[in-house]
C-alpha cells in the first residue's frame, strides 16, 4: 500500500518538480458535465476480495505507487497499450478492481502528462477514481470496455435542457451525442462536445480522438486538469476536480476512490 501523505503541502514521491498552484480565476466557459449526479446510488461497486482497508481521506488524492513504462517507450507518441507494463497493470487491476484496460488508460494519461508537465503530478488514481464516479470505468448501464479502450454502447448523459441540470443548447451537430438540441456528456469520462472540441486528445495513437475510447477521453481528462499547473496542494487538487464537477461530494468521492485505490495498489 502507498504510504501515507506527508503533513506539508506539496506532494512528492515521483521525482516530479512542484510548482505554485494556479487559481482558476474565471471559470471556463464550458465545464465537463459529470454523469455522477444522476447515478442511481445502489449502484454497486467492484472491488476485490480482502481485509477492509482503514478509513481514507476524502480531501484530496496521495500520490500512488507509480506506473510503470515500458523500458523505452516514448510518452509523447506512444499508444496507451504500448506505454504502459502489462504486467504491472494486471497487479494494480487484480488489487484494486479496476478492469485492466482501464488501469493501462489511466497510467498511460499519467505517464504522458508527467512528460509534458511534470510540475502538474496528477496520479492515474485520480483518473481513476473520476472515471469510477462517472461511468464505473465505462460499465454504466451495461456498457462494456473492449481490448481497443472503446465502450460500447456508447454512454451518453441525460439532455442538458435546463430541467435539473445545466442548460447547453447543442454545439456538435449531434455528432457526438446523437442530439441536435441539447448537449449530452458522452464516454466513459464523461465530455460534453464543446469541451470535448478544446480538449479531445489521441490517446491510443490511431489518429482519432473519441471521447468513448477510454484512452483518448483520459488523456483528455489530465490534460484538463492540469491545465492551471500544479495538483500537488489540497487546493490546488480541490480546484482542479471542482471545475470538473462543481459539488464538494462529487469532489470528495473522488477522492475516497482515489485513495482507496492508491492504498490498494502494489508498489513496484
């Protein structure tokens, strides 16, 4: 199991530079729509067999063991499924009960982002507890996640008509989301198409960016998170999650998955 957080602000244990957290000032136009809040609650959860683990914190994500790469993979080009150690994804999925194709989507958008903006230090678990809030890591309503990262069917969010959720008059086409009036959150991480058209990534190399590929909409999600620099405070993580989905127990959850799949997990 990882261990414990350090009393000071930052966080460390990957070697990753830690920079001053951004503000986020004014909010981004379009924010990421989680399906979360319309999740019937009984839903159950997957998880392994094994002693309880002790209680975790529900302020902000440790810092896991960290993913392993491949021996000479590069984290600028390479697909998921080739950046990442199968073997050590098949631990962390056997430990933590998070299917194995989405462990290797979850690391691989880790281990890009730590490339790209060291300073950043999101961890996968905090990908993964996000994709477990939002579409239990693309299982949701009998979806299913293939070998290729894609889920299908395809998961779509209710309308955003204004009746009980935000109003987003359409901005795809339908494209995306299959409505020409309202917008809808779509894939396993749950993008409305606006932001989905700012941030969609390629996270599996095929020259695509699908937002129900579970590599791509990771990728995407780390991206976005990290946009303002750092997660390594308690404010600075808060912050980032919050413009994902603005409600404080949508914030929380996140972070009691995050942690317990941090404590989980094997080191090395």
């Amino acid at each position: 199991m990882a261990g414990r957080r350090r009393p000071s602000s930052t966080r460390g244990g990957r070697g990753r530079r830690a920079a001053l957290a951004v503000g986020m000032g004014v909010a981004p136009a379009v924010v990421v729509m989680a399906l979360a809040a319309c999740l019937p609650t009984a839903l159950q959860r997957a998880e392994p067999e094994g002693d309880p683990l002790p209680p975790v914190s529900s302020r902000w994500a440790d810092t896991p063991p960290p993913a392993l790469a491949v021996a000479g993979a590069d984290p600028s080009s390479a697909p998921a499924v080739t950046l990442v150690d199968a073997d050590w994804a098949a631990r962390v999925a056997e430990a933590t009960g998070i299917p194995r194709r989405a462990v290797v989507a979850y690391a691989a958008a880790d281990l890009t982002v730590a490339h790209e903006q060291p300073s950043c230090e999101i961890g996968w678990n905090t990908l993964a507890g996000i994709g477990w809030v939002e579409s239990r890591h693309g299982s949701y309503g009998g979806s299913r996640l293939d070998e290729s990262g894609l889920v299908t069917p395809r998961i779509r969010g209710p309308r955003l008509d204004g009746d009980g959720v935000a109003a987003i008059p359409d901005t795809d086409g339908g494209a995306l989301d299959g409505d020409e009036q309202w917008d809808r959150a779509v894939g396993p991480l749950q993008f409305i198409p606006e932001t989905w058209r700012r941030w969609g990534a390629d996270g599996d190399a095929d020259g695509t960016r699908d937002p129900s590929n579970i590599d791509d909409a990771a990728l995407a999600a780390a991206r976005y998170l990290c946009r303002s620099g750092s997660m390594a405070s308690e404010g600075a993580w808060r912050d980032a999650v919050f413009t994902y989905n603005p409600l404080t127990r949508y914030i929380d959850d996140v972070a009691v998955r995050a942690n317990e799949y941090a404590q989980r997990a094997p080191v090395g």
